[in-house]
C-alpha cells in the first residue's frame, strides 16, 4: 500500500484536481476500496483535499444473476423446444415459473410460436382424449397448445448485455432501461473523488514510527526514522489484569476480621492429606461413612502415606484412644487399622490442618493460640446449584487451658457479628471430634427465617490429649464455608457462576468490592452497615 500511496501522490502532483479515485484504481490493479481507504488516511493529514463525484451503475438483481448464469428465460423456452416442437405443459414441467416469461418473449422476438396445424396429441398426453380431455382444456389455458421453433438459431442478447453490467462495459440507455423493467438489474449510487492537493501535500508522507523495535535495532533502519512523540494527554487504558475473584475479596475481609481478634493464620496449602490426620487424629472412627469412597475423595497415586512419617508414640495413642479409650472415654472397641489411616485423600475439612497445628503446639509444649484458615476442601459430592465438590472452608480455633461453652457462644456471637450477622441461636448437634457440638442459626430479616451458617464445638479429649496438650487446656473451634456468604454478598445463585469451569471471567473483572456489615465486634455493641443476612456453612 505505501507503493500505491506514493503512485497516488505523484499523480496528484502531475495532475492536480484531476485523478479520480476509480479511475486511479484501475489503473493501479486495486480496488476501489482500497483506495478510498488511502484517501481519507492522506485526508486526516492535510496531504490531500477530495470532491465527491456520484454516479450511479446498474447492478444485476438476483434474478438477473440467475439469467447471466443460466441463459434469459426466452433462450431457455428456446433451447427447451425439439424439433417436433413442444406443448405448454411440458415447457412448464421443464423450466417451471420461468416457460411464462420466457414463451411470451420468445413469442416477442418470433423465435417460436404456435402450431396452428392439427396435431395429433401424442400418448403421453391423456389430456388431450375425450371428455376429460374437453374439460382440462378449458381450465388449462392452452396447456395443450403445441409450439414450435420459428427461428434456426438466436443470439441471446439479453444475456450478453448481463454480461455487459457485471464487466462494467458501458450500456445503451434504452438497453438498461429494458432490464430495469424486467427487474433483472436496478441501479444503484456510487461515489468515487476527485483528488487535489492539501494544504500539507508531499511526495512522500513519512509515518512516525510508535515502538522502536528490535529490526530497527538490529538493521540500524531507527537512524532515519522519525518517532511519534509521547502524548502524556492520553486518556490512558484500563487494564485488564489484576482483578480478584470475589471469594479472594471475601477471604480478605474475614482474614481481617480474624487477624483484628487476634487470630493467626494456619498454613493450609497442603491439599493432599493422609487419613491418619483427616480423620483418625480427630477420633473419627474408622467405620465413619464419611470415611467411605462415596464422601471422600481417595489419592490412587500415591495411595498412602506410611504412618512411620508420624511418631511412633503419637500414633500408639491415637490407636489405643480409639480401641479402648481412655481420659474418661471408652473408646470405639474394636481393632484399629493402619492400613486404614494410611489411606490419602484430598482433605475434606481444614479441621485437618487444625488438628497438625494443635499437635505441633503440643510437640513444642503448649501456649495459649488463636488460629484461623481460609482453604479449600474437597468432598465426593454430586454438583447442583448449592453445592460443589470441591469448596472452601473458614475455621477458626482457640486453645487455652479451662476455656468453655461460654467462651465459644462469645467467640461466636462476636465473630459472626463482625459479618454482619447479630442474631444467632445454637442447637445441639453431633461431631465426632466435638463435645459439645452446636450448629449456628442466624435470622434472616429479608427471608424471615433461621439460616444455617456453622458449625462448632469443643474438641474432645480423645483427640486433645493424645497429642499431648495438657489435661485443663480445651480447644473451642467453628467452621463455615467461604462460598454461600460471598454467593449472597455478590447476588449470585448458582455457585456454578462462583466456582469453576462455567465461572465467567466479566463477572471477575467487573464486580466491585463488596463489604461484609462491620461492627465494634463486642457482642451487645452498636452494629455494622450493610448487614450480610443469610450465611450459611456445610
Ligand atoms: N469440620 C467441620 C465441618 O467440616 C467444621 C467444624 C470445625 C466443626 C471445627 C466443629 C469444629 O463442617
């Protein structure tokens, strides 16, 4: 194109106000397109001035273009005709809608007509017999009528001037006026320039280069080239990286809250975890349901994890907790099996790292902790609209000596206060690893009914002591899940539209930030603004 422009150029200079774009296209071999196009770039640069010159040109319809293609109507009756000539009805079974068009102008131009000798009707016209015959012929219109060439030979000059308006040749004006009114071409406006001179015309218009690049480097072609200078005005673009998926957003603020109680945060990035510490260090019996393939997600490769990684004496004591108790309890009483602890899984709590930090604690000799994790959690689960297979789980945990049930409503009532959720209520449930268990319920004033958001409790001695936390420290734990606050934060109710594969990146990149109802965290205190109502966990 830089060659067509400076062609272009100098024929302004030699010519001024003289060259027309589509001539000029023709004469380069481009389009009249391409031209134009070049026209209004040189336009915005003041190289050249243009004067709109309309024409108007025939342009085939599309019946026109089916005649170009196929011969006019009347050369096809033509051509359909045999020697021994042919009726009505058969050039209409022949050449369908078009026998009409195409008999009344051959007629026109005395290429055929009718038989006016008495024929005799062939077999193949049962029409033509007896009375059925009388009485088809009235309602056939001359069906019967036998036509005959006239003329040895035509020129189909009609498709010969089609021809003419696709090649642009030049047409009589009674000519385009005829296939206008047989429809076969209609005319249509166009606009081609006249060009001149601008008020900055040159021979050459040198394009400021945007990027030094490493060619102009490497070929030392940067040395004549002339660059674009910054322009520092520029609106600027927004870009489209960085933007956090709303369940890191939400992760955030309840990072904050945690962190504002006081509250460390666990490491949880170990997905992979052996059921020794997804299940057995938390005193879950190895015939637990939740233990089977039809909950939890079993590793095939590798299958276990060798118990010889954990000491030996911890072990000892969470298999006699398990078969015959102790620290008050009776245990489950039957044999426990290594085998069974040995088996990986992708770990379906984040109580799991709880239990590893709580047996750490102890191994370092206990002090006082608040931890918390935010992490994903993977569960054997069919996938619907409120549920996913894998999730994320927030857990929070507090360890001390003579903590109790009291402790944990406060710890509670002032956490999840800090949601945005002040009313809750607790009903008596079941852990294996808690004692007592509570579910939490909040009340949603939008839908005006108790709503799950948690669950929690008080770690067993069966599984505290074994590790060694001292007799008189208890350990009061709660866990939710990430996803239903933020679903209800960010109006979203299908967690496939959160979560995963259906996960629409615009949703990402455009969703502001929403905040969770803050509040003086006291319970009792004065509430937050823009209360998160219906939490729930699993
Ligand atoms: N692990 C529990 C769950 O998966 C949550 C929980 C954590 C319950 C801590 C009690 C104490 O739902």
């Amino acid at each position: 194109m830089e060659e067509i422009e400076a062609r272009l150029l100098r024929a302004i200079s030699e010519t001024p106000q003289a060259v027309e774009s589509d001539a000029f296209a023709k004469s380069a071999g481009v389009e009249h397109g391409a031209v134009v196009g070049l026209m209004k770039s040189l336009l915005t640069s003041d190289f050249v001035t243009a004067e709109e010159v309309p024409h108007s040109r025939l342009v085939l319809t599309a019946e026109g273009r089916e005649y170009l293609d196929k011969g006019s109507p009347e050369a096809q009756v033509f051509a359909a005709i045999p020697a021994e000539g042919a009726t009505k009805g058969e050039l209409k079974r022949k050449l369908g809608a078009l026998a009409d068009v195409g008999l009344s102008q051959a007629m026109r131009q005395r290429w055929v007509a009718v038989d006016k000798a008495p024929a005799k009707a062939p077999a193949s016209e049962p029409a033509a017999h007896g009375n059925a015959g009388k009485k088809d012929k009235k309602k056939d219109k001359g069906e019967n009528d036998r036509i005959i060439r006239e003329a040895d030979g035509i020129v189909d000059e009609v498709q010969q001037q089609l021809h003419a308006v696709v090649s642009g040749q030049a047409l009589d004006a009674g000519v385009a006026e005829a296939l206008r009114k047989r429809k076969l071409a209609v005319a249509e406006a166009w606009k081609t320039y006249r060009l001149g001179c601008g008020p900055k015309f040159a021979l050459e218009r040198r394009r400021a280069a945007a990027d030094l690049t490493a060619d102009m480097i490497s070929k030392g072609t940067w040395r004549d080239k002339e660059f674009k200078q910054y322009n520092f005005d520029a609106l600027g673009r927004p870009p489209a990286c960085g933007a956090l998926h709303p369940l890191l957003k939400v992760r955030a603020q309840i990072r904050k809250v945690f962190t504002n109680m006081g509250f460390q945060e666990m490491p949880s990035n170990a997905f992979v975890e052996s059921s020794f510490w997804n299940f057995d260090a938390l005193f879950q019996p190895q015939q637990h349901p939740a233990r089977d393939a039809h909950d939890t997600f079993f590793l095939a490769r590798p299958a276990t994890t060798p118990l010889e990684r954990i000491p030996a004496d911890y072990v000892a004591r969470v298999r006699s907790v398990h078969e015959s108790g102790g620290f008050g309890s009776t245990g489950y009483g039957g044999p426990w099996r290594e085998a069974e602890a040995e088996k990986n899984l992708l770990r379906t709590h984040t109580t799991a790292v709880s239990t590893r930090m709580l047996y750490a604690l102890a191994a370092r000799g206990f002090r006082p902790a608040r931890l918390f994790s935010i992490d994903r959690v993977f569960r054997n689960e069919a996938v619907d609209r409120t549920h996913l297979a894998e999730f994320h789980q927030i857990e929070g945990l507090m360890c001390d000596e003579g903590l109790t049930l009291g402790n944990l409503v406060w710890t509670l009532q002032t956490f999840f206060k800090r949601l945005g959720l002040e009313k809750l209520r607790f009903k008596p449930a079941y852990n294996p690893y808690t004692e007592p268990s509570m579910e939490i319920f909040s009340y949603s004033e939008e839908l005006g009914k108790w709503m799950e958001v948690g669950n929690s409790g008080m770690f067993r001695p069966e599984m505290l002591r074994p590790m060694g936390l001292p007799e008189g420290v208890n350990v009061i734990a709660w866990g939710l899940s990430l996803e239903r606050p933020t679903m209800i934060l960010y109006g979203i109710d299908n967690i496939r539209d959160l979560f995963g594969h259906r996960v629409s990146l615009s949703m990402v990149k455009r969703n502001p930030i929403c905040r969770l109802g803050y509040s003086s965290g006291e319970p009792g205190g004065s509430g937050g603004e823009g209360e998160l109502t219906p939490a729930a966990s699993r």
